[in-house]
C-alpha cells in the first residue's frame, strides 16, 4: 500500500467552480471525514477521485501506485437488477472473490441436494481451491460483514430487495473488496443505531484508508483521524477527529477576524488614496492600485455569512395531539396496538426502532396520510403541521429557486415580527443570488433537502414532523437547525439514527419494537445506556446457568496452568469492567448537555462493553473446561 496523493485539482461544473487548485495527501490508514455546505462539492470530489466525473485539465493531478485500487459506496445504489446478491457483492476481477463465488454456488447446490454426489466432489474441489488460494480469512470477513448488515440470503436477486436493503448490499460490496482506498458517500444512511456501531468500529479497525462523508458526528468523532473541509473552493485540513475540527476551527476563525479587521483599516487607507491621487493612478503607482483591488476582493469573500433561521411559527393551543387505545396493522403486520400519548405544546420527543418497524408509518398517521384501524387520534384545532417527510414532497424541480418560493409565501416574519423578503431568507438559507434562478432540478440532493426545510418553515408550522432530517442535510445545517429547535415555541417529533442530533432535540423516546410501543424519558445516549446495562445481566445470567450442568457431563479436557491462572481473576475482572460501565453511565447522566464530554464517555463506554463480551466469551469457554 502507499499514499494517494493529489496535486493541484480543479474541477468546474457549468459556470460554478467546485473546486480549485486543491492539493491533498491521503496515507495509509488514514480515516479521513469530508465535511462541507450541501453544495460545496463532497460528493463531487468522490466522483473525481473514483473516476466517476473527470476534472479540469489535460494533466492528472493524481499520483499513486500503478496498481492502486479504490473501491467507492456511492449515495444511489447502482447494479444489474438481474444479478444476485453475491454476484453484486463479489468482485470477480480479483482471484479470492470468483473462487469464493464458486465456493458458496457449489454449498448452496449441496444444501439443496445433500445426496448429490456430483454435488459432494464439486464442494471437495472448491474447498481446495479456496485453500489454495488462501481465500478462507476472506470468505470469513465476507460472512461476517453480509450478517451483520442483515444480509442471508445471498441468492435473491437485486431487482426483489427494497432502496435499503439495496443500500446495504451496496455497502457490504464496498467493504468485503479489498483496496488501498475506500471512498464512502453517507455510509450511515438508512442504518439503525447498533449496525451503525459496528460499521463505526470496523471502519476504525480497518487496515486500509478510508475518505468519507458523513452528517453523523458521533461517528465523525469516533472514526475520523483527519477532517477535510471544503469552503469556497478550497480544501482546508485539520488534524484529529471532530472535537478536534471543532476547536481548529474555532481558532482559525479568530485568528480571520483579526486579519480581516487590520485588512479593513489598511482598505480604508488605500481607498482614501486611490481617491486624491487621479493622475498617480495613470503612471508609477499600478501596483498599489492592485493591491487594493486584492484587499478589497479578499475582504469581501473573508465576509461570508452563516445560515440562519429566524422564522415564526403560527400559536398553538394547550390541545395538541393525543392517542387513545391507538392501534394500526398493515394487512400482513401489526405496527403498534393499545397506544396511548399525549403531546404537550413543548414536546420533544425523539422516535426509535429498526428499519421497518413503523416510524414512518406512525408520522404518517399523525399528518394524516394514514388511518388508524383502531382507538382515537385527537389532533387539536389549532395545530397546523409541517411534515419534513424523507422523501421530499411538493419539489417541482422544473420550476425555479425563488419562484417555488414565492408560490407558498411573498415574504416571512420572523420572531422579532420583522417581515424578511424571501430573497433575503434564500441568502440566510445559503442560497446566494446568483442561484436564485437556477432550476430545483440543478440542485445538489443536500441543497434539495435545504430548500424543502425553508418551504416547511416558510409556511410557520407550530408541529414539526421530522423523518431522518440528518439525511443528505450536512452538519453545518443541522448545527443550526439543533438551535432553532432548542427555542422552537411548538412541538417537535423526530424520527432518527443519528444519535448526536437526537441526543440534541429530544428529551424522551418512543422506542418501536415487535408490533408495541414502548415510552422512555430522557435523551438517546441515556436510553442506550440502560440498554446495556440490561444486556449485561442477561449475558451474565446466560453464561453462569451453564455451570450447573458441567457437574454431570463428561470429564473435559483440564486447564492450561495458565488458564487457571486467568480462571481465578476472571470474575473478578469482569465485575471491574461492569463497576466501570455503571460509572460511565452516570457520568453521561450528569453531563447530559456537554456534548464534547458525551462523545469522549461514548468512546469510552463502546470500549468497556467490547472488552466485557470479550471476557463474557472467555468465561464461558473457561467454565466448560473447569
């Protein structure tokens, strides 16, 4: 493996620079999160780098290894719709994954027919061929990877899964083919919480440098070694996770307004000149008339604004929504059944489960998309709903920017009661004026998402519908969109994945789970806390009832001397790494609104409870043998 350097790269899309004139190193191992405005390039830069889009310029600015290999997660699954999972996974271009390929075509044949003798002598020849081949620790993280993305059966065809499942088996495709890079465009989307954690420390783990987009901070912290930005068409570097991105940054910006404050006083000298001096400006000063024209391009562009959304919301009565013996069941599924709740005016309340389970279903009955098939759902009269939906609804993407705008609004008032023109509120919404006639249809995906909250917003719900609203949004918009709901007068019901803006928005939890719903108080990290900790006494429970038995059976092979070394300390070692897990959940308890701290303990927390399935798994085997 060597480093993946680039030198130099631009890339131009119509009239708009994406990128210009950035140079990057990518080494060995690195974890590298790309992180930037919806519309400043990330996903461009990963086309460029994989291939998929090419750049400006006849000379690559590219250098690496002849036989450097990248293999890419994209954001729209792509395959032969007629191929089966394993044909979609597998990559037959290298040796290992054609005899694995065979290896698992002759088992699945063997399966079917076990008498089969033609059946039998094909298996025995795959098996050498996989040995020989040294394929066996390949097909191993292979299986591995297809379970734990709840992939089985390897058989079906492509053109039979869901968008998700697709989405997985894209994912599983990019992980099991080796490469010296791995290119990840939103790896986390459409995951629940606990495969999200396995692909956070298998990434970790990985021995191969990964370059990825995320809007999961959580998972930016914990997976990122280095952070990309990409801001005006340059890429800025900074050293460490997100905590570490944050505070760099942080610096470097002071360290701008500084610069930027003695650039103004120098501008306001050279402007005071160029005015008196008319005839010097024809003869020996052109190079001070220069310098002013580069101080006053540079101010303008160090000038730049932040979103915001200031925006008003219509009042909303004591009476919001309330359940009542609720129940609803697809004709093949029951969601939920014997359901009661009642959301208050400032109700945040965060909605969890597997995929598939009904959250989309449940948002979907409170806007009115769907009925109940049973028990009462009273929505107050003064409720007026804005249903971020994730499928984006209403976008006629013929139309243009502000035209799809005025159409819901002329202008906006926000909670000072001044009335904003809807140009203005483009600006704050990162919308420059140059976009404003551009078609919907030439928007990136994230700038859609952007412009759909803007239209929910614009039209002053006083009930927020969020379903997945960290899909396709990047994290400066979701940073914003945390501090416009902390002071949002109405309620808000979230459905989400991503712990960190859960953890930000919501203070209690329906957690959707076999056909029920069950109600939790307090916020996401808490809730997974006490999730483990009910694990652990399971596992426990689990792992000593077997001791009983190992009494009557068959005298077992004895211990190593230094197995009964470890036979002796090991309860005891698993009792510390259960004291210390108790401990971090009441630090996280009490740290419930510094986040910095929540992600450090988070980390810390994930390696405790590893360590102790670990020692949990060691037990048991001792214990068999004991």
């Amino acid at each position: 493996m060597s480093d993946f350097r680039v030198e130099n790269l631009s890339k131009t899309v119509g009239d708009k620079t994406v990128f210009k004139d950035i140079s990057f190193i990518i080494h060995d191992m690195d974890k590298i999160g790309l992180i930037g405005v919806n519309g400043t390039g990330k996903t461009t830069l990963l086309n460029v780098i994989s291939g998929v889009s090419g750049y400006d310029g006849d000379v690559s600015p590219f250098i690496h290894a002849h036989d450097y290999k990248i293999t890419y997660l994209m954001q729209e699954p792509s395959f032969n719709e007629d191929d089966t999972i394993l044909d979609a996974v597998l990559d037959d271009s290298l040796p290992q994954m054609s005899v694995i390929k065979a290896y698992e075509k002759a088992l699945e044949d063997l399966t079917e027919d076990p008498e089969n003798t033609k059946y039998q002598d094909a298996l025995l020849k795959r098996e050498e061929a996989m040995t020989s081949s040294d394929a066996w620790n390949i097909e191993q993280d292979i299986t591995t990877v297809l379970s734990k993305l709840d992939i089985r059966d390897t058989s079906r065809k492509i053109s039979s899964l869901s968008g998700g499942q697709k989405r997985r088996v894209q994912l599983a495709q990019a992980l099991v083919n080796p490469s010296d890079l791995l290119l990840l465009d939103e790896p986390t989307n459409h995951l629940d919480v606990e495969t999200i954690a396995w692909l956070q420390n298998y990434l970790v783990n990985l021995k191969r440098a990964v370059l990825f987009i995320t809007h999961d901070r959580y998972f930016l912290d914990n997976v990122a070694t280095r952070i990309f930005e990409l801001d005006n068409a340059q890429l800025i570097e900074y050293q460490g996770n997100y905590q570490d991105y944050l505070t760099q940054r942080a610096e470097r910006e002071e360290r701008e307004v500084t610069q930027n404050h003695k650039k103004k006083q120098l501008f306001k000298q050279e402007l005071t000149w160029i005015r008196k001096s008319p005839q010097a400006r024809a003869t020996k000063q052109q190079a001070r008339i220069d310098r002013f024209e580069n101080l006053k391009d540079s101010i303008k562009n160090d000038d730049s604004s932040e979103m915001e959304i200031n925006l008003a919301t219509t009042r909303l009565g004591k009476k919001v929504i309330k359940f009542e013996d609720a129940g609803f069941s697809y004709p093949d599924k029951k969601i939920f059944s014997d359901f009661d709740l009642i959301v208050q005016p400032d109700s945040r309340i965060g909605v969890i489960g597997n995929n598939g389970s009904g959250k989309s279903t449940f948002l979907n009955i409170i806007n009115g998309d769907l009925d109940l098939t049973s028990g009462i759902l009273d929505i107050g009269e003064t409720v007026k709903i804005g249903y971020f939906s994730q499928t984006i609804r209403g976008l006629d993407e013929n139309k243009r920017v502000i035209n799809f705008l005025e159409e819901v609004a002329a202008a906006s008032v926000n909670q000072s009661g001044e009335t904003t023109s809807v140009v203005n509120l483009l600006e704050q919404f990162l919308f420059p004026r140059t976009t404003h006639g551009t078609l919907i249809s030439k928007l990136s995906g994230g700038e859609k998402k952007r412009l759909y909250l803007l239209k929910i917003l614009l039209e002053q719900p006083n009930v927020l519908l969020l379903d997945e609203p960290t899909n396709d949004l990047d994290i400066a918009t979701l940073t914003v969109l945390e501090d416009f709901l902390a002071t949002y007068p109405g309620a808000v019901i979230t459905v989400s994945h991503d712990r960190y803006f859960l953890d930000k928005v919501a203070d209690q939890l329906l957690v959707f789970n076999d056909g029920k719903i069950d109600k939790y108080h307090g916020n996401y990290s808490t809730y997974l806390g006490s999730k483990v900790s009910e694990q652990k006494v399971e596992s426990k429970v689990e792992t000593t009832a077997p001791k009983k038995e190992t009494k009557v059976k068959e005298k077992k092979e004895r211990l190593s001397y230094f197995e009964q070394k470890e036979w002796v300390t090991i309860e005891d070692e698993i009792e510390k790494i259960e004291e210390r897990i108790s401990e971090i959940e009441v630090e996280m308890n009490s740290n419930g609104s510094d986040f910095g701290k929540l992600s450090i303990l988070q980390k810390e927390l994930d390696q405790a409870q590893e360590e102790l399935l670990q020692k949990y798994d060691r037990y048991e085997y001792l214990s068999e043998r004991a």
